[in-house]
C-alpha cells in the first residue's frame, strides 16, 4: 500500500490506504499495476467533494468504493 500525498486540505481527511493525491478534478489512488495509478475524474469540485466525503473519509465508506475493492484483490 502507498503513502499519502497531503497536498491538499481535503487529503489530510482521508483515511483510505489507496489515497496518493488529487487534483481539482480528479483523485489519485493506487493502482492495480505496482508502479501505477488510477485517476478518478469528475466533472465538478462538488461531485468529486462528495465522493471524497462518502468513500475516501471513513474506513466504512472505503468499502463502499469500486476502486478499493479491485485494488484489495492484490493483497490475500
């Protein structure tokens, strides 16, 4: 699992262990290829704040994420 990129106030928030950064638009999580990302794009700040705030805040909401689940499958 990767470490954190706190480049952002929202960042310091997160506690998804996939979490590596984010842009305005996008967040960046760890990917399914060791040297790789995965790059969630939204088409708003308030979309991509309320996705933040439901999956990448809490260890419950974590769960609930598409990316989370896949990127779970690397570790047995």
């Amino acid at each position: 699992m990767s470490g954190k990129s706190y480049d952002t106030y929202n960042g310091v928030k997160v506690v998804c262990p996939f979490y590596k950064g984010e842009e305005p638009l996008d967040i960046r999580c760890e990917g399914i290829d060791p040297n790789g990302a995965v790059v969630n794009h939204f088409p708003h700040p308030t979309r991509k704040a309320r996705y933040m705030h439901a999956y990448c805040e809490s260890l419950q909401g974590c769960q609930g994420c598409l990316i989370y689940r896949l990127t779970m499958t690397k570790y047995p």
